[in-house]
C-alpha cells in the first residue's frame, strides 16, 4: 500500500466523512474502493471498445432488396 495525502475542501471532507461512516469503513477504504471501481469500470469499457472494433464489417441484407427510408425509419406510430 502507498500511502498519499489529498486536500479537500472542509464541506467535502466532512460529507466525505460521514459517507465513510455511514458505510462502515474508514475515509482511506472508502476512498480505495471508489477508485477501485472507477478504474474496473474503465477497464471493462476498454477491454468492451476493443472487442467490438476488432469485429469485421458485416453487409446489411435490406428487406426486399431497398433500404427503408426516412419516414420509415423514424416512424413513430404510437407517439401521434
């Protein structure tokens, strides 16, 4: 563990504080965790982002042979 010093505001340390408590856990782990699950959140985008551009182009089969247009497309039946 590497230990680092922040500077807050005083209303934010306080509500910091508080949430800490409130969840059972010091400001140091309340802290972690968040940054914890912050930095997963962004590895699965990445990981997510890769995959899906690494995917080939595939050709879209129209119905009928035409593509549909633009009323078509933003029909919005249900909503007049």
């Amino acid at each position: 563990m590497k230990n680092i010093t922040i500077t807050l505001p005083e209303d934010v340390a306080r509500w910091l504080r508080v949430k800490a408590a409130e969840d059972d856990r010091s400001v140091s782990r309340w802290i972690c965790e968040l940054l914890e699950r912050t930095r997963r959140r962004e590895d699965d985008y990445e990981v997510a982002m890769k995959r899906y551009l690494a995917r080939k182009p595939r050709k879209i089969d129209w119905p009928e042979g035409r593509r549909p247009t633009r009323e078509e497309l933003y029909d919005r039946s249900g909503l007049r």
